[in-house]
C-alpha cells in the first residue's frame, strides 16, 4: 500500500510538472490573465490626397509556454466591431473574430501573434479605440484556457481635433499663429516627439514637415494636419 501511494504520488507529480502553461506578451512585458491593457501607440503610415489617413496599430503581443505544444488555438474577438488581424506564426487572417489552431509554441520561445488593427479615416475624423479579447488553450488540456483584453487608441481621449482657426492655422509648409497675450505653444508628432515648444506672442510662422501633429496653443489642444 505504501509503495502505492509513493507511485501515485510520483506520478500526480510528473503529471503536474507537465501541465502547460500558456503566457501573453506585450514587447517585453508580461500580461497577467484576465487583465485589461492600453496600447496607445499610433502609427500615421500614409496620406492621400482625397484627405484620408492610414493608421496602423500594433502592440507587438506574442505569447509563450513552458513546455512544447503543437496543438494551441488562439482567437481575437474584437468586441468594438473593427476588422483585426492575426497570424500567429502562419498565414494571415482578418475579420471581427480570427481564429489560429494547431499553432506551435515551444518552451521559453515568444512566438508572435502578428496581431494588428489597420484602417483608413478622414483627416479630421477621430480614431475609434479597438477593444479585442484574445484567449489561448492547448486543445488537449481543457484547464490551460488564459485570456485577456486589450484597449488600443488615442491616448489624450480629450485632445480632439480642433477646426482651422485664424490664430493657429496650417498653411504651406507649417503653421501660422497669432496670440494677443504670451502662452505656450507645443507640437508633437503622433507618436510623442516633440518638434517645437516655446513660449510665443504676437504673429510667428514655425516650419513643419508634411504629417499630421498634436499641438498645445495655450488653453486650446488638437490636431493640426500640415500638407
């Protein structure tokens, strides 16, 4: 009976030793399951001349495991309605809901889920934020179900793009202020660098190259489109 309950004990505990383990990532950082986290992270790719922009979002999420499996489904609902993307590691596949089976992930090895959301707006037309929810399982173990949500857009939901005005306009090759009292005037691209901070007064031009920018005029804070 002894040597019994030695051998069951040894073998529940290779059994536990052997449950698979599924891990998301974003970059470098780990994502705790049933989590909620923000990529606000946009990249202006192209401008046509009809006045559209492309964007692109794309969290860099992979995912990982503790030992090998060959039979792991992910799948991406995106519960906003947008159409995203996903690859996983083979061919590429787009809609309101993708699903990736028998994907192939090894021990310690981050394998990207080439997950992305692309679309194509009006100049002036605000980002929608895409709120995905992405679960993994191996299909062989009904308990290694991990899951969580991410929430990709604009990052300032309060900077919203603000129609021409006369005291801070684009015009050919940058933009053109006016400000009747001293105040601080900051330009940023759309991924956070900044291009220009200053205190200004009076009339003043500042050379832009073509893009669109987010801009602090004093009180005000927006968008500015430069052609």
């Amino acid at each position: 009976m002894k040597k019994f309950l030695l051998l069951l004990a040894g073998v529940s505990a290779y059994m536990s030793a052997d449950a698979i383990e599924l891990t998301f990532w974003m970059g470098n950082q780990q994502i705790t399951p049933d989590q909620t986290v923000k990529f606000t992270d946009i990249d202006i790719v192209n401008y046509d001349e009809d006045g559209y922009k492309e964007v692109k979002m794309d969290p860099k999420l992979s995912i990982s495991s503790n030992i090998f499996s060959s039979d792991v489904k992910i799948t991406a609902t995106c519960t906003s309605g947008q159409s995203i993307q996903m690859c996983a590691g083979g061919l590429c596949r787009g809609g309101v809901t993708v699903t990736k089976e028998g994907v192939t992930v090894r021990p310690n090895q981050k394998l990207d889920l080439g997950f992305d959301y692309a679309g194509e707006f009006d100049l002036d037309e605000t980002i929608p934020t895409v709120v995905t929810v992405i679960e993994a399982e191996d299909v062989q173990e009904s308990d290694s179900k991990v899951q969580f949500i991410i929430e990709m857009g604009e990052a300032g939901a309060s900077v919203s793009t603000i129609e021409v005005n006369d005291d801070f306009k684009a015009v050919e090759g940058g933009v053109a202020y006016s400000a009747d009292n001293d105040c601080t005037l900051t330009i940023t691209t759309m991924s956070g660098v900044n291009v220009y901070t200053a205190n200004v007064s009076g009339e003043g031009f500042i050379s832009l190259d073509k893009g669109l920018y987010v801009y602090t005029f004093g009180s005000r804070s927006g968008k500015i489109y430069i052609k």
